[in-house]
C-alpha cells in the first residue's frame, strides 16, 4: 500500500506506476507524527 498526500499530478503518476487499489489517501502531517511517535517509542 502507498500512502499519497500529492496533488492530482502525483496520485495518477503513482496510480500508473504501482496501480490505482495500492495508492490510498493520507494526510502528511498526520504520517509524519505518527511515525515520530512509533520512532520515540523504542
């Protein structure tokens, strides 16, 4: 699964190359601390 928080350019870029049932909306930020918040953890 990708994670996608481009404009539309870069979705149907990603779509092409690794098909459109792989590419799923997220939200940057959120990804971004999320994967701080595992990091710290350890």
């Amino acid at each position: 699964m990708l994670r996608r928080s481009g404009g539309p350019l870069d979705i149907a870029v990603m779509a092409r190359l690794f098909g459109a049932e792989k590419v799923k909306a997220s939200n940057a930020f959120s990804s971004v601390v999320a994967g701080l918040a595992i990091r710290a953890g350890r």
